[in-house]
C-alpha cells in the first residue's frame, strides 16, 4: 500500500517516516539517494508500506524550498542562533540569512545564554536591525518560549548555527521530552563541541522545530556575485542613490550603500563582510570557468 508522509528523521540512509499517526522505518532507493532528488527531514514523499512498521520510499514531492546548511527541507522559519560562547561568527550568520532570504525562508537571529552576558545581543542588533528579527533568550529562564510564537499556524522551523550555541539546549527547553544530549566549548580550540549528529523534527505547540548538526562553514548555495546585493533589502533600499543602477557596491565610484557604510547608517562590519562574500563568490565564478 502507498502512503503519503513526511520525513522527520534520518540517520545513515534510514528515514523515520511519519505518517496517519504512525512512524515508519523507511529506505530509499539509490536514485533518490545519490542525485539531485536526495532524502533529507522536511520532505514530503511517498512510500511502499512493507510489513512490521518498515517502507522503502517511492517518491520525493515537490518542494517549497531546501536549504544546504542546515540539509533541511520545506521550512518556513530560521532560526539563526548565535550566543556570547563561543564568540559569535557573524560571517556565518551572514551566509544563513543571505539563503533562507533566497530560499524564502523568514530568518530570525536568535541571541542565546543571554543569562550570561548580553554582549552577543547588543552586536547582533547592530548588524541586523535592518535585516531581520533578533530575539534573545535562554535555555534556562523560561525565555525560549519566545520562540513559540514563530511557530504558529503549523509552521515548521529550524535551528542554524555553529556548534555548542545551545540549539539543543532550546529545544529541550520547550520540549523536555526530546531529551537531546547538550555539549559545551573545547577548552583547546574555543569552538563549539559537535552533540546533534542528524536532523530530528518535533511537535512543538500547533507547529514543528528541527534540532541540526552545528556547523562552521556555509556556502551561498546558487548565488552569484552579481546578484548577491538584492538579497539584502536594505541595501537594496539604499542602492536608489547609487550613480549606476547595476552596482555592486564594491568598487563601482558614488556608491551610496558604501557612503552609508562610512558614516554608520549601515553597519561597517556586515557591510565589509558583504565585499568578502562578493568577493568570495567572483573567485569561485573565474574558478569554474
């Protein structure tokens, strides 16, 4: 029998399914495993019920959008979690937002163990209040609940961000019951100590949360350089007094994202880790031609 499901787990080549009420143990054939059409949480597929709760995966359904970093799929909301240990990798944080931007994805940035120091917000806001939500809490005080709020509706959200941030903290403050192992910083590296080792999507409310791996490097996922501007509105909004209306806001002369850049409308730091992306991704363009 063909069933209809949703996949909310997956470890090794072996999706959780869940379907009616039911959770099944499912495979996927190597075409849907080694190409373009490839199995990841989020995705609604269909399946061939075997016996003894097992099912092997016929079909991926069409998606609404896929992010590569977090692997997820279908989602509507990111959260984007930085917190002041370890120290906060905006340039990463930058990545996240420029593809859930491109995916349409509404991205919040999530300031975590603000029981410990508010330092992480107060740069988060700096570098953000143009761009999107920042939203601090922690796993300790009840706060997390905030994020509740974002999942209204039957909404879907992810966690994004490095390591030992305490994505699974959050989440085992508004779900105890997901039990997820927490972890903390190295002591010889200062990063983050890797916990979460697959995707997992929970029930949280009326909506759905996935716990993901932390990660350190994020790439801007079918992107060009010349293209990489309009997926920040504010400097879209800005670009209105740029002196060609095709600029880059790198090297181009009367450039008003830039002028703005050097008199504090728009944060220096975000606005020179913007040159370094653009830049990033025109090397990799002469790379591959």
């Amino acid at each position: 029998m063909t069933k209809r499901g949703t996949v909310i787990k997956s470890v090794g080549g072996v999706f959780t399914v869940a379907a009616e009420g039911q959770t099944y143990v499912c495979f996927a054939p190597k075409k849907l495993r080694y190409n373009d059409l490839d199995v990841v949480v989020g995705d609604k597929v269909t399946f061939d019920e075997l016996r003894r709760g097992k099912g092997v995966i016929a079909d991926i359904l069409p998606r609404r959008n896929k992010l590569l970093r977090p692997e997820i799929a279908n989602v509507d909301v990111c959260f984007a979690v930085i917190a002041c240990q370890p120290q906060p990798d905006f340039y990463l944080c930058d990545k996240v937002l420029i593809n859930c931007f491109q995916q349409h994805i509404e991205p919040i940035v999530v300031v975590n163990k603000m029981d410990l120091s508010s330092d992480a917000a107060e740069e988060a806001r700096a570098n953000y209040r143009d761009v999107a939500e920042v939203v601090c809490v922690s796993a300790f005080d009840g706060s997390a609940q905030k994020l509740c709020d974002y999942l209204h509706g039957g909404k879907t959200a992810c966690f994004a961000g490095q390591s030992a941030v305490g994505k699974t903290s959050l989440l085992n403050a508004l779900l105890p019951e997901a039990n997820g192992q927490t972890g903390g910083i190295s002591a010889k590296s200062g990063r983050g100590v890797h916990t979460t080792r697959h995707s997992a999507l929970y029930e949280v409310g009326d909506g759905y949360l996935v716990d993901t791996c932390g990660f350190s490097l994020c790439e801007l996922d079918g992107i060009r350089s010349d293209e990489l501007r309009l997926y920040l509105d504010d400097f879209v909004t800005l670009s209105r007094g740029c002196k060609y209306s095709s600029c880059t806001h790198t090297a181009e002369p009367d450039c008003a994202v830039k002028a703005a850049a050097e008199k504090g409308v728009l944060c220096k730091s975000r606005y020179e880790r913007y040159v370094e992306e653009f830049n990033e991704l025109k090397e990799a363009e002469k790379n591959r031609y």
